[in-house]
C-alpha cells in the first residue's frame, strides 16, 4: 500500500473520491406495456380473477416447465396452501432452513405445524441436505428447501433423502424465477413450488404468488383452497372442501404478464453483472465468493451474496459496509438472521398458548438448543447487493467491483480511522 495514496485510491470514507458516481437503476421497473394493460383492465370494468389471472397462471408455468400454476395473493400464502395441499396438519413437523425470510417457517406455524430447522451448506446457502436428513423424525411431513437469491439448492439429495422417507418437497422459489438447474426450472422440481411477487422481487405486482406443480390433483386442491373451498363445476354457494380467499386480481396480473415478458434480458443482464463481479474480485484479499453454480444453466440472481473474513481483513463486517457504502455501492448485511432467533421460536417453550403471541407454546419446541453454525457464521459475515444493481451497465458493475477491492485492500487504513 503506498504511505501517500492518490485521492482517488484512498477510501471514500477516509476523504477519498468515491469508486462508484452512479445513479442505480430504480425498482420496480415499468413501461408502456404495464400502463396500457392496466388501463384496459380499469376501463373494462373486469377488475376480479378472470382471463388475465389465468393466462398469467398459464405463461408463468410454462416459462418455469411446469404443468399447472395457481396463484395468490403472496409467497406466504403459497407456501400455506402447499402445505395444506400436500397434506400437512397440526402436530406435523416440517424442516425448513434456518437461513431465509421468516414466510418460509411462518407458513408452517400457520397451518399449526413444527418448523424444524436445518443449517445451510456454505457452497449454495441453501439448506444442507445431510442436517436436513439429521432432523427427519416420524412426524416429519415435508421439508421446504429455499432456493436464496436463485441458486437452486442440492435437490438431488433432498429429492434423494424425501423421497427414501416419503417426505413431501416444496420448494420455496421465492427468488427463483427462471433459475433452470440441471435441465429443470425451480419451483418444479419438487411436489410442487412456490414463488413470490412482492415489490422487491425480480418480476412483481406489489403482491402476489403463485404455486407450480406437475400434480393435477394437488393443482385443483389449492386452486380450490385459494378459491373459498370451491370446486371446478360446483355451484358457487357449494363449498365442499375447506378453503381461503387468496385470489389475484387483473390488475396484478396485468402487471405481471408485462414483467413476464422482460424477464429473459433483465436475467441476461444480471448474469453479465454477476460473471464481470466474480471475475473482477476472485482472489481478493477477505473477500470470500461463493463457488459457482456448476449444474445451473440460469440462475435469477435475486442477488449477489458474498462473505468477507473479518480476521483476514482485520476489520468488522459494520466498518467494511460503512466504507462501501461510502464508495457509493448499496450494499447491506442482508435481511436474514437465524429464523429460529425470533422471538417466535426462541420463546416457544415459555408462557400460554396463542394463536399470534405463541402459537408454538406447549407443543414440545424447545428452539434455544438448535444449532445451525453455518447459517449463524454466514449472518455475521454476508453482504448483500441487491438485484436492481445489477441491471446497471458493465461500467457501473466494474466500479463496484473497484469499490470492493478498494474497500479490502485499505482494511487496515479504515480499521485503524474507524471507531474503536
Ligand atoms: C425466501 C422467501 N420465502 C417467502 C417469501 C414470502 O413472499 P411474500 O412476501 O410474497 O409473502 C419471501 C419474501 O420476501 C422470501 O424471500
């Protein structure tokens, strides 16, 4: 490192001009093809689940491979009614990874099951088949590997292992849109998969979800439940079977038939920004990269999640966030910590039982003792760079990757100017 650097070489933190003068791209993308589709939905008058739900049900499963796509109001009622669907009831445990947002555990709760958590393998992030197999107990119904930031999970394995114990799979596809993994697309892999089109997702309506699957039995069961327990060809006021109302409107559809249709170039695009990053910053000093997805050909890049070696770079995660941020790169340490540290998990063996409070309390689930080291040491070291990012052009994408580096090669001169 010279004693002198140039103002451009030192760190923005330290009064250094910063790596990357970009304005990111905004999110959620839009153009002429959404605000046409929702003013002739607003001027038809047919605002409620018809044509446009359904063809977004049909386009949707066929860009994933699967056979039938029923939608929904959101990831965490899909995720719900697979459950139900594929016959999880109270009392049921179901393995969930301990690194992912709080639906994927939050749904079994609701449908009065026992999250049981597994750790992560370091390679993908995703849940760590030989710890899923470790938790696997009579009363073990399903397992819900999540594909985190588009990387499919090891689903040979878990396929492998639930299969062997006749283990339901749904896959929670929440940022898996378009990822193919060995031939096959996310979300149809398993029994059935479920995907998410919140606001922040690669391809969104505000709300939304939707579940896939090959079964066309398991596909009328939870176009069914999402439809008040109707069935197909029953009279309206027939409700044979137990159901919700987790119906779409032509609004979000409309919407979501629009972002369908940029999907392919924006995944193009974010894959160049992810290959150009991994090229940039392999064999940088405390940056750790995750292996590359050998047996993906596509993959959604939900987002780029690297780890850091605070003892190689002698400097905490906080600081080096702090100094990238400063370069101009919006990076975060992520949303996730151990599902199982929430409150409720953590306080699942204390007080009254109650449906909101402590829906676990007296169910025997003592989460204090579950161990997951992985996922706990990926939750001290991840950083996060978000999807939008990537939708920027090479020049911008090479400027982080220059702010990365600056950020790590300075680590001593930011340790010793930060806060002590
Ligand atoms: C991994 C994962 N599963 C499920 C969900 C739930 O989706 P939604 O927010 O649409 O309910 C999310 C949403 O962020 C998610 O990231």
């Amino acid at each position: 490192m010279p004693t002198h650097p140039s103002r451009s070489e030192r760190p923005a933190l330290l009064g250094g001009r910063p790596a990357c003068a970009i304005e990111w791209p905004t999110w959620p993308v839009h153009g002429a093809r959404e605000e046409a589709g929702l003013l002739d939905v607003l001027r038809s008058g047919a605002w409620w689940y018809g044509e446009q739900v359904h063809r977004f049900e049909r386009e949707f499963a066929a860009f994933q491979g699967a056979a039938h796509g029923v939608s929904c109001t959101n990831g965490t009622a899909a995720i719900e009614m697979a459950l139900r669907a594929v016959g999880v009831v109270p009392g049921d445990e179901v393995i969930v990874p301990a690194y992912t947002f709080i639906a994927t555990a939050a749904a079994v709760v609701t449908v009065g099951a026992v999250p049981v958590f597994a750790d992560i393998e370091q390679e993908t992030l995703c849940i760590d088949p030989a710890d899923m197999a470790r938790n696997i107990t009579p009363r073990t119904k399903a397992v819900v590997p999540v594909h985190v930031a588009g990387r499919v999970a090891d689903m040979r394995r878990i396929l492998e292992i639930a299969d062997a114990r006749g283990i339901a799979v749904v896959e929670d596809a929440a940022h898996a849109w378009g990822s193919r993994w060995r031939g096959r697309a996310a979300g149809a892999i398993g029994r059935c998969g479920t995907f998410s089109f919140q606001v922040s997702k690669n391809i969104t309506a505000g709300e939304g979800g939707i579940l896939l699957t090959d079964d066309a039995d398991l596909a009328d069961l939870c176009r069914s439940f999402s439809h008040c327990g109707r069935t197909t060809g029953g009279a309206w006021y027939d409700h044979d079977r137990h159901g919700s109302n987790l119906r779409m409107t032509e609004f979000q559809a409309v919407l979501l038939r629009a972002q369908l249709e940029r999907l392919a170039d924006q995944m193009e695009r974010r894959h160049r920004s992810a290959t150009i990053l991994d090229e940039r910053l392999v064999g940088t000093r405390g940056i750790r990269l995750l292996p590359p997805a050998s047996d993906m050909e596509r993959r959604s890049h939900h987002m780029i999640i690297f780890r850091i070696d605070e003892e190689e770079l002698r400097l905490p995660r906080a600081r080096f966030l702090e100094a990238l941020r400063a370069e101009g790169v919006p990076a975060s340490e992520g949303w996730y910590r151990p599902v199982h540290r929430n409150g409720v998990f953590a306080r699942a063996h204390i007080g009254p039982r109650h449906g909101i409070l402590a829906p676990l309390a007296g169910m025997g689930a003592d989460y204090t003792r579950v161990e997951c080291p992985v996922c706990e040491q990926v939750c001290r070291d991840a950083v996060w760079l978000p999807q939008h990012m990537l939708l920027a052009d090479d020049h911008a994408i090479e400027c982080v990757a220059a702010a990365i580096r600056k950020v790590a090669e300075h680590a001593e001169s930011l340790r010793d100017a930060g806060p002590r």
